[in-house]
C-alpha cells in the first residue's frame, strides 16, 4: 500500500517560510500601492469638486485692474458666494468672455507638459489660464441706471455719484454714455480707467452688459506674491441706500 510521505526536513520548513514572507510582503505591496491610488484619487476628485463649485485660483493677465490688482497676481474667486448671493455691486468679478472681448489666444503647449499643467489647472494646483476668463469690477446690475459721465467726470450710479478715488486709476470719461441694465446682466469696468477694454467699449452689445451666466466668482483675495497678500472687500460707497432704491426692478 502506497503511503504518501512528508518532507519535514529543515531546508523544507525554512523554503516554505521564505515562501509565505515573499508572499505577505507582495500582498502588502499591492495593498499599499491600491490604498495609494484610492487616495490620490480622492484627492484629486474633491480639489476638482472644490475647485468646481467653491473656489478657483486665477492669475491676472493684464493691467485693466492696477492699482487693484497687478499683473500676474493670483487671487482666488469665490465661486460659492456667487452661486448664493448672484452678482453684487462693486465685487471684483472673473466671468468668461461674453464675445470678442478678448483676442483669440492659440496655446500651443504640447506632449506631457502640456497634459500635466491641465491636469493641474483642472484641480485648482495650478491658476487657470484658459483665455476666456476676464476680471473687471461690478459697476451696476440689472435695473441700474449706469451714466458717464457728471461735471466732475465721475461715473452716476441710479443717481448717486460714485466717489471711486480710492481704487480706481486715470479717467473715466473716454466714452459718454447713459445705459440701464438689462435684466439678467451686470455693467462692468477696470480699475485702471484709460486702459480697460470693459463695458463701456461693447455697449452695442446688450448695453455693454455682461450675462450673469457668464459670471464665474468673486475676488475675495490676492494669494500671490506674498508681499501682495490681501483680502479684497466691496468698497463702502456702493452700501450707498440710494443706490439701490434708484433701481429700477426695484421700484
């Protein structure tokens, strides 16, 4: 009769443990590097989710906005607030081009470097540059009357005249007009007055009114450089009662 025999020799025991630590140490390999993988990828979904629905860095292209905001700034929008609260009076506000307000820019970042900086823009690690994106100051809102310009050349908002000596830079009076607000809309101009292709250089379109749709989010904070860093709040005067009763939806 055949008896099936054991080899419990010691070279035996000693391979079978080499054996099961080869094995516990590839599975705790694999496990390690899935647990990685799981959460970089939480990660990375709730910054793109954050950078969807909260906020959103930008940097700042031109000098439409000086002394407020300089070239090369990153601020960051508050995408939430706008979402809450609509588009509010004297705000610094990103919104997409609203069309031919801006030149078409080609990008021509190729290959890997060009897939990793947007993969970083689209989870918010790097500012976007898409070049569509504008940033301008919320002068009016729908049923505003927004005037240019009175003796002193400052510009009258439903009536008031706005003292914006504290923020703004230059002129205001290159373009005369006198336009209400369309609904759903918001007037717009640049801080730096006589170098801001804003509002007052599109009124054939819609009054020189951008759609609230187009609105991306607030400005609330200057991230970058550091030696810049501040929080940038609505000036007072736009608090102004006045203001608001002199609408005209809100008559």
């Amino acid at each position: 009769m055949a008896v099936s025999a054991h080899d419990d020799s010691p070279t035996s025991a000693a391979g079978d443990r080499a054996a099961t630590v080869k094995s516990k140490k590839k599975s705790s390999f694999l496990r390690s590097a899935i647990e990685f993988v799981i959460v970089v990828a939480v990660a990375l979904a709730l910054a793109a989710g954050i950078r969807t629905f909260i906020v959103q860095p930008f940097y700042v292209p031109s000098g439409s906005m000086e002394q407020t905001l300089q070239i090369d700034d990153r601020v960051i929008a508050s995408k939430i607030t706008t979402s809450i609260s609509g588009v509010q009076r004297g705000e610094i506000m990103v919104f997409k081009d609203p069309g031919n307000w801006l030149p078409i820019v080609e990008r021509n970042i190729e290959g890997w470097r060009g897939l990793v900086a947007s993969a970083a823009t689209f989870v918010g690690l790097l500012p976007s540059d898409s070049g569509d994106d504008l940033v301008k100051r919320v002068i009016g809102i729908e049923g505003d009357r927004v005037a240019c310009c009175n003796e002193s050349g400052q510009i009258v908002l439903n009536g008031v005249a706005l003292d914006e000596t504290a923020y703004i830079d230059g002129p205001t009076d290159q373009i005369l007009f006198d336009v209400t607000v369309p609904k759903n809309g918001f007037f717009v101009m640049g801080d730096n007055r006589g170098n801001s292709a804003d509002s007052r250089f599109h009124l054939e379109q819609n009054d020189g009114a951008v759609p609230v749709q187009n609105a991306v989010g607030r400005v609330f904070t200057v991230v970058w450089p550091l030696s810049r860093l501040t929080i940038e709040t609505i000036p007072e005067l736009f608090g102004n009662p006045a203001i608001a009763a002199g609408n005209e939806f809100g008559k």
